[in-house]
C-alpha cells in the first residue's frame, strides 16, 4: 500500500480560486496539484498516491461534466468532488450518480469542503485496498493449473466431490487431490472461504 501523502487535484478556470483552496488545503498536511482546465488535467502525469478531483463544472473548453466522461471512459477511477456556482439538483444527482462524491455550491464552506475531501481520499484508500486484494487473489487463481481450475470453478458452485467427478470424466479419488490442492492454493481454510474468494474475481 502507498504511504505517501495523499494528493488533492484542483481543476478550476478562476486563477484565485486555484490560489485559495490549494492554500486551504496545503494547511491540513495534504499535497495540491493545481489545474486551470480539464485538458491540462488529462495530459497530466497521475500522482499513485490515494487521492481526489475538486473540479469546476463549468469552465471554457471541456466542462468538468466532460473530463468526469473522460476519467470514466478510460478507467480512471477517483473520487470526483463537483463545485460550482450555478449547480442545479438535476445536475448534481447525474454527477452523483456517475460517482461523484459530493457537490458543493460557491462559495464553499470551507469545512465542508475538507470535510468532502477527507470522505473522498478514504474512499480512494479503501477502493486501492480492495484492488490490491483482488490482484493478490487473482495471482493465486494464475497459479492454478487448468485442471485445478474446472474443479475450483464446480467446487464453489457447491457440487459434491462424485458429481465434479462425473462432469469432468476422472475418478472421486482425483477430484479430491485436485481439490485439496485448490484449497491450499487458493490459501483457503473452508468451502465457505474459498467461495468468497472466488465472487471476489468473478469466477462465482
């Protein structure tokens, strides 16, 4: 997991109002990268650290609804904290349910906003955490032989040792050690355990 500090991305048109919240926020102990619009936020080298968009909605060029487009067509997931001022509700529940995390009104309050901010960052440290533990689960899935994987695949969906013998064509006995090397690979104490392994990647 990435111990740096987490950064906040600022997208906004208005030079003073980059000013003022990378000053805010620089003053509870967080990094800043500041942007004055979404194309120069797009050709920008991404931080790894856990992180957040404080985004404009509207500015000259790509609107902050736009980039929002953008970051979902490529993958790129972070939390999105929409400030505006000409934000309308029809607009803020499309951003909300696009993923944004919250959408704040100018001029903000200040304590609102870090208090968003906060939200935000431990939502992208929490979305990492789950990302790194899919990987890892994946990685033991990899090291599965195809044979070890048909099993694994009938073992959660609950068949018994006899039937998975049946579907597959080989022998009880078989089965079984395919079985017990699926567990121990899989690194997966129950039958329970092993099939929540399995819905995490998919395979369920």
């Amino acid at each position: 997991m990435n111990d740096e500090i987490p950064v906040v991305f600022v997208v906004d048109d208005e030079k003073a109002v980059r000013k003022s919240l990378a000053r805010l926020i620089k003053s509870v102990g967080l990094n800043v990268q500041t942007f004055s619009s979404a194309r120069e936020f797009l050709e920008s080298d991404p931080s790894d650290s856990p992180s957040c968009l404080v985004l404009d909605v509207r500015m000259p060029g790509l609107s902050g609804l736009d980039l929002q487009n953008e970051l979902d067509n490529v993958g790129y997931n972070i939390p999105i904290i929409f400030i505006t001022g000409y934000g309308d509700i029809p607009m803020s529940v499309r951003t909300m349910k696009r993923g944004a995390t919250d959408f704040l009104i100018k001029p903000v309050n200040e304590q609102d906003l870090l208090d968003a901010i906060h939200r935000a960052i431990e939502k992208d440290k929490q979305t990492r955490r789950e990302r790194g533990e899919i990987r890892a689960i994946q990685q033991r899935v990899d090291s599965l032989t195809p044979r070890e994987r048909e099993v694994f695949s009938l073992v959660v969906t609950g068949m018994l040792n006899k039937q998975i013998a049946h579907d597959l064509g080989m022998s009880e006995k078989t089965v079984k050690v395919h079985r017990s090397r699926v567990m121990d690979k899989m690194q997966a104490g129950s039958l329970a355990e092993l099939v929540k392994l399995a819905l995490k990647v998919g395979i369920v």
